[in-house]
C-alpha cells in the first residue's frame, strides 16, 4: 500500500504543479503528462500484486472527519479495477500529449492537465476506499474533475450544455449513493465498506435499488445512460476513452462492491439485472447502428457494453441463487474479464475517433471515406478494436463473451424452469446484441475507412503524431493478443472471484473453468493469424514483379462512379434502423422534388434518444414548472427570511415536544 499512496501522491502532485506552470505551457505539458505516466506505472505494481497474487493490504490513517478513520484496502478486486485504471490512464496521458499539441499555447493546458490527473487518483481511490465517507468524496471529485474536462472546450455551447448534462446525470445518482450509504450504515451499525463486519444489512431489497440506480447512472445503464452520448463526444478524445474505458467500470465496481456488502443474495436481484442488461445491451446498440457522429456512436456502443456486464451479472446471481454454483463462476468471471477486455478495445475506438478528427477535423461518418489509405496505422488498430467490440475471435472482445455464453448454456441445458429462461434469456439476447455489433462496426470501417474520401478533409486527411499512434499500437495488440492467449487471460481474475462471491463461495473457482474450450479457442485464434500472415506473404510474392495499377471500383454500369454513390452511413444501416423505429426515434429530413428540372435537395436522418424525448425532456420542464410556481416565497426581505427560519425551529421545537 505503500507503493500505491506513493503512487497516488506523484500523480497529484504533478497535477497541481502543472496547474501552477502558469503560462510555461510547453513545462505544464511536461509534468503533467511525465507525473501521470510515472505514477500509474508505479501503480500498477501493486495493483498486479494484488491481481495476480490474491494479496490483500489495508491501511488506516487519522481523521477528524466523522465517519471513522481514513481507509484504504487492496484486494484482488479493486487491483483488478486499479490495474485498468493505471494502464489506461498512463496510455491516455502519453495519447493527450500528442492530442493537445495545437492547444499547448493555450495558458489553461495546465489546468488541463492537474483535472487529468486528480481523474486518475480519484478513481484510484474509489476502488480502494474501505469507508463510506472517503468513497464518497472521491466519488464527487472524480465527477468534478470529469466534468471540467468535458467542458473543456467551453466556447462551444453544446458541450456546456453536455457538461451539465453530465454533472446533474451523476449527482442524481449520488443522491441514490447517499441512500444506499446511509440505509447500510443505519442497518450495520459502521460506516467501513469490509462485507460482514458488522452483519446481514435490514432492507436489503431497497439498499440493493438504490445501489442499482446510483451505480448504473454511472455505469450507463438504460434509461440512466442520457449523459453518456453528451459528455463523450464533447471531451477530448483521450479523457473520452479514459471515461468510457474506466470511469463507468467505476458503477460496475461499485455495484459488484454492494453486492458483497447486502449479504445473502435474492434472486429477484439477478433477474433485475438480467433486464437491464438486455435492454441496455439492445437499445445501446440499436442506437449506435443510427449516428452519425463517430464519438456519439462509440458512446452508444459503451451502454452497450455495459448491458453486457449487467446481463453477466444477472445470469450469475441468478445461478447462484439457483443452485448451479458453476454457471455462477462462469457468468462473473465473463463479467470480469469483459470488464477489463471492453477497457482495451474501447480506449482504443476513442483514440482511433480522436485520431480520425485529429487527421480530418471531423466526426461526421458522411465527411469521411478511404483514411485506411492515409492513415494506415490508425485504420489498421480501429480495425482491431471494431472486431473486438463486435465480440469476433480472435480479438479479445470474444473471450468474455465467450464464457458468459457458455453459462447460459449452462443454465438452458440444467436446472429448473427459472434457470433454464434466464438461459434462454441470456443466449437470445447475447446473439442478438453481437449481430447487431457486428453489423454496426462493419458500418463504421466501410464508411470511414474504406471507399472513396466523400469530402475534401477526408481526402487531404494525415496520419497522426507518434504520441497518438503508441498507445493506439499497443492497445491494438493487446487486443490482437486476448484470443491467442485465451487460457492465461481468463485466469486473470480468478482471485477477485472469491472477493464477488458471499462467503468466499468463489473458491475453487478452477474446478468449473472450460480448459479445454479456452485451449481450443487460442489454437484456432493462433490458427487464424497464421492464415492472415501467410495470405499476406502470398499476395506479397505473387505481386513482385507485376505491374499494379488503381481503378475504380465497378459502379453498376457508371462509366464515371463518383463518391457520392456510395453508400452513405444512413443508407447502410437503414434495412436495419427501419425494423426498430418505434424504439429509436429516427426522423427523415428530406425535401419533396419537384418539376422537370429539380434543383438540388439532401436527405438525411437523426436519431433522437426516446428516454430523453419522452421520459427526461417531459420530466424535467414539469418539475421546472413546479419549481417555479415556489419562486413567490423567495421575496428578497431579510425580515421574512428570518421569519421563515423561526418558524422552522418553532416547528422543530413541536416535533421533539411531541416525541
């Protein structure tokens, strides 16, 4: 633990000194990024430790604040979390400076940086804290911090309003927290997040609710997700993967963390769950396939990603409670690993996106076409992580994917009738979601990176710095890696099962793995990348001395084909789009032609979030109203305030006379 405050305090500490650079930019720059870099790197050694040894460490401090003492703990889970904080945090910070260059004159980069930094040690701590009080502090300053870093860009008015968007989303769902908190420390007795130390929590139905709801705003579970789509695509691209990567792993921890905390679980929480994780799962995707923006589409495909957690975890508590202890190990342990694979290649598809507009100066899929040719490296690595977020091997979005599917077989094969629908439940709504993944990232490469350039940025576009395309290199290995390595891979957060589980019931967790299928998806996914290499050997050797030369691509008779008769991103998603209109919201915007000679007219769609036109947009301007009809009691006198205090008091005076 040493180690990790040592960490924790560098990275701090290089913040605020970047902050207080002044107008030194190109200084601020320089440590920020160096203290963000060193710090996570010293980090994740213990954290690694902690992974992959099964060692638990804790740590007590004095403190004057109510709530017991100043608390740290590192246990397999939260090294788990940690290690995806710290690797990605570090690759983002290498990533920004690149990102940031056109910016570096700008006399608030160092302020820029000190927010980046204190994101990395508030999410440390949160996945560390053992008290109540010091989770929820570094809960609010990592929300404070993210939230000056989607506002960065500040002259935009749309991203303000993103921002705000963002900060009343979280603090909706921190009012949830407190609940949870304070129902837990009413029940227990203590204010120390240790499971079982202070016994079996009262309520335990309505703690788990508003931990669901407080956790999931975070996570981007539907319909808490709205913040999601505002926030991503208005926060530079590196904090937007370090936010999608990790900060929503952060609902998923603390989730996870509750779970231990409630005692023995319900069944009934496991099918919530399971619901959610669909829907979210399903309309997270379906959403995605109708965007136009290529950071709103990747923010869609992370509620997806998160529904995929839910619905793992679901399936697990559901077998647990159930009786079939080895579907459980199964169902958490793709949970966990598609935890730390979706923080790979989604950090990945966001310095991709930023490299794209970095390259472009555009995130319209419309604006773009052929970058694999202009900027190869970053095609090449957005590639990889589009086949690892569509869940294909051999990339590691599969592995987890993988084991959660073969737990709902699990279920669907033996067990019960409730086990054997929540099986049904999980395979039909695992399929669908990877079908509609597939179809969605296959939409992207064709349009962005494929084709003819569509506009003048696409086809002037250049390839970014080599400080953006390192950690789009190595995430793009690692996630090439995750199929070939299969085996080693799902053993990773085997540890942290027994910290998932009540009672320690995840141990022995080695009994119920599928060595054999694991073993058998690393051969073929070996097998595959042999085949590519060799095919790609073979192209080379039957090309060398032939003459190669570029035509193009036959347009259904066109002597002259032009770009504007591809396909565009609208019309390849819409056979698709069509069959789910009642839940996506697409409008046309098209203009009826007219005469012989028609002058020129557009068409094209929008998808609008139905949650936020029928559910949040309503909400908020009743409750506005509302508020508004109060406005009569806010007069301006002093006099009638301190009536309103004394009448108060008189009032509470009554209440404790009446007890």
């Amino acid at each position: 633990m040493t180690l990790l405050m040592f960490s924790l305090l560098l990275i701090v500490s290089t913040g605020l000194l970047s902050a207080l650079s002044g107008r030194w930019t190109a200084v601020a720059v320089r440590i920020g990024v160096g203290g963000a870099v060193a710090g996570c790197l010293i980090g994740l050694v213990p954290a690694g430790m902690a992974v992959m040894g099964g060692r638990v460490e804790s740590i007590e401090l004095p403190w004057s604040m109510p709530g017991g003492v100043l608390s740290f703990g590192l246990d397999p889970l939260s090294g788990l979390f940690l290690a995806a904080i710290l690797a990605l945090g570090a690759l983002s910070a290498v990533y920004g400076a690149g990102y940031f260059l056109p910016s570096v004159t700008q006399p608030s980069v160092g302020m820029g940086w000190f927010w980046f930094n204190m994101l990395v040690a508030s999410m440390a701590v949160v996945v560390c804290a053992r008290n109540t009080v010091l989770f929820l502090i570094a809960w609010e300053l990592m929300t404070i911090s993210s939230f000056f870093l989607v506002t960065w860009e500040d002259g935009d008015a749309s991203n303000r309003r993103a921002g705000w968007t963002y900060l009343v989303a979280a603090h909706i769902g921190t009012a949830f927290l407190i609940v949870f908190f304070t129902g837990l420390a009413r029940s227990t007795g203590g204010f120390d997040l240790v499971p079982g130390m202070h016994g079996v929590p009262a309520h335990a139905g309505l703690l788990f609710i508003a931990a669901l709801v407080g956790f999931g705003t975070k996570a981007g579970f539907v319909p808490f997700h709205v913040w999601l789509p505002e926030a991503h695509p208005a926060a530079p691209s590196h904090v937007s993967a370090l936010m999608s990567g990790v900060m929503i792993k952060m609902g998923i921890y603390g989730l996870l963390r509750a779970l231990t905390l409630l005692g023995p679980w319900q069944a009934w929480w496991g099918w919530a769950l399971l619901a959610v994780g669909l829907t979210s799962g399903l309309l997270g995707v379906l959403n995605a396939l109708a965007q136009h923006d290529l950071k709103r589409l990747l923010a869609y495909s992370t509620v997806e990603n998160a529904g995929i957690i839910a619905l793992a975890t679901g399936l697990g508590i559901i077998a647990e409670t159930g009786g079939n202890h080895g579907a459980a190990v199964l169902a958490f342990l793709g949970a966990l690993l598609h935890v730390i694979n979706h923080s790979v290649f989604k950090g990945l598809l966001f310095f991709g996106a930023g490299s794209v507009l970095h390259g472009t100066g555009t995130r319209n899929l419309d604006d773009l076409g052929q970058l694999l040719k202009r900027m190869p490296v970053t095609g090449a690595s957005f590639m990889a992580g589009a086949a690892a977020a569509s869940g294909l091997p051999p990339f590691n979005g599969f592995i987890g994917e993988f084991l959660v599917f073969l737990a709902a077989f699990r279920l669907l094969l033996g067990g019960h009738d409730g086990l054997f629908f929540a099986g049904v439940a999980g395979v039909a709504g695992l399929g669908m979601i990877g079908a509609l993944a597939a179809a969605c990232f296959a939409r992207v490469v064709g349009v962005v990176f494929l084709g003819l350039p569509r506009t003048k940025a696409a086809e002037h576009a250049h390839e970014s710095p080599g400080s953006m395309l390192f950690p789009l290199a190595v995430l793009a290995v690692l996630s090439a890696l995750g199929g070939v390595s299969a085996g080693f891979i799902s053993r990773i957060p085997g540890a942290s099962l027994e910290c998932v589980f009540p009672a320690g019931g995840g141990s022995g967790w080695e009994l119920f793995m599928p060595m054999n299928a694991l073993a058998a998806v690393a051969v073929v996914s070996g097998a595959l990348f042999v085949a590519a290499g060799l095919l790609a050997i073979f192209r080379v050797r039957m090309l060398q001395g032939r003459s190669v030369a570029e035509s193009a691509t036959w347009g259904c008779g066109y002597a002259e084909p032009t770009a504007r008769m591809q396909y565009t991103a609208s019309s390849f998603a819409h056979p698709l789009v069509s069959y789910f209109n009642l839940v996506l919201g697409v409008c046309e915007k098209k203009a009826e032609l007219s005469g012989y000679f028609p002058r020129k007219e557009s068409f094209g769609t929008e998808s609008r979030d139905i949650f936020v036109e029928r559910l949040f947009t309503p909400l908020i301007s009743r409750l506005t109203g509302l508020l508004d009809t109060l406005r009569g009691i806010q007069e301006g006198h002093v006099q009638l305030y301190i009536a309103y205090i004394a009448a108060t008091l008189v009032a509470l005076l009554f209440m404790e006379a009446w007890k």
